[in-house]
C-alpha cells in the first residue's frame, strides 16, 4: 500500500479511535460523531471479493455525524486489492437522510454514496441508496433499491440499479441472524447483471460485534464482464469484528 494511502486510512482509524476514548458524545453542529471500526477476513460487496479472492485480510474504518432529525454524514474506508494495482484503497464519503414514514411503522433511509479510489480516480462512481424498512416484533425487512448517478465503476456508459431484499431476527439471547437476497443489474455494452445474496449471525460480546457470514453469487464461467475471474465471485465464509464509538 502506498504511503498516502497508509497516511488517509490511518488518519481514519485514528479519528475513530480518539472517539472511543472519549467518556461523552460532545454536541457537534448540533449532532454527535460516531466511529465503527472492523477488522475482517475478506470484503465482500454483493457477493465479489474486493481483496483478489480473499487474498489479503481487511481493516475499514467509519467516521460520521447524525442528528436528532435523521440527518448524517461521514466516510468509510477500507483497504481493497484488485488486478489493477493502482487500486490499493477505497474512500467513501456519504450523505442521508433516515427517519420514520409519519406513524405508519415504516422507516426510510435515502443517501448518496460516492466510491472513490486514491491513484485510480478513473473508477470512482456514486450510487443512490434507497431504503424503506419495517419492524415485525423481533423481526425486521428492509428492502433496496440502489441506483448509479454516473458510470458505474468509470465504465463509459454502463449504469447499474441493485435490488435487494435485507431480512433480520434479533433472538432474547443477543443473537442476531441476518441475510440479503439481491440482484445487481448493469447495462451497457458487454455488461450482465448478477444474483448476490449472504446468511449469517452475529452477536455483540465485551463491547465488541461478531459476525459470521456466507456469501454466493450467480457469476459462472458464462458470465459477459466476470467469466474470466469467476474465482472472486466464489462462494465464502467472511469472519468479521468490529467495534461501535
């Protein structure tokens, strides 16, 4: 990884750190900072490796702000690694708006979402991420409906819309089960879409958040933009934790 790269990412984990250090929340513009941190072992984004087949393990970091009324915004950044050397880290900074649809019992969550990569500027893109979800007991649905607001992935003239459906039950014993069944669509010359979909539990223990998950996809050796590199598609077990400020 590169020095700036260390230097961008590590600047993150260290903001994130300093919150955690801190007894209380100070008001800031009239809402609070929080940070997540987590260490894993691979990344992976509707069901594609974004570390070369889990070839390296990855370390991500979030810093943001809310308010009261639902507003937020922040940055994510992990370390990535794909067959273009140049893309060795991702920034994401973000924006939304999340609340509850009047007294109806179903939430909202609206954000913009930009993906950029330091050294390898030609692949950034933006989606708009649109969620509306309901609470059934312990039981929660979300669905998704993520569109690109430019060229996904820098590729001229491919658009992407991602569809997708996010259950979760949240047992007495703070064991959480949670999945996601999706489809990303992408048209364009030489594009195809694809299935996508992930299973796994989770619970928080000493402050600190596991996770185990499986993750598949649909991409064989047909496929138009991946037939080539099925082996980052394929399915995998990702061990996670992570930490909350």
């Amino acid at each position: 990884m590169k020095l700036q790269h260390k230097l961008l990412i590590s600047g993150l984990l260290l903001s994130a750190v300093s919150i955690a250090h801190a007894e209380d929340k100070e008001q800031v513009l009239g809402g609070t900072i929080n940070g997540n941190l987590t260490f894993a072992s691979d990344y992976v984004f509707r069901g594609e490796s974004e570390t070369m087949d889990g070839d390296v393990p990855v370390v991500q970091g979030t810093l943001g702000w809310g308010n009261d009324d639902g507003w937020y915004a922040g940055v994510f950044a992990s370390n990535i690694k794909f067959a273009d050397p140049n893309l060795e880290i991702v920034t994401a900074p973000f924006i939304g708006k999340a609340g509850e649809l009047g007294d109806s019992g179903f939430t909202y969550d609206v954000m913009v979402f930009s993906y950029l990569y330091p050294g390898a500027s030609y692949s950034n893109y933006t989606e708009l991420w649109l969620k509306v979800g309901k609470q059934f007991g312990q039981a929660n649905v979300q669905l998704e409906i993520t569109p690109t607001l430019d060229d996904w992935f820098g590729v001229d003239g491919w658009q992407g819309v991602n569809y997708a459906v996010h259950p979760s039950y949240a047992f007495s014993n703070g064991i959480n089960v949670s999945g996601s069944v999706g489809y990303q669509d992408l048209d364009g010359e030489g594009a195809e879409g694809w299935g996508h979909w992930n299973l796994g539990l989770s619970k928080t223990y000493a402050g600190l958040k596991f996770d185990l998950r499986y993750h598949g996809s649909t991409v064989d050796g047909t496929h138009k933009v991946y037939g080539t590199q099925t082996e980052i598609f394929d399915d995998r077990f990702v061990v996670g934790i992570s930490k909350s400020f």
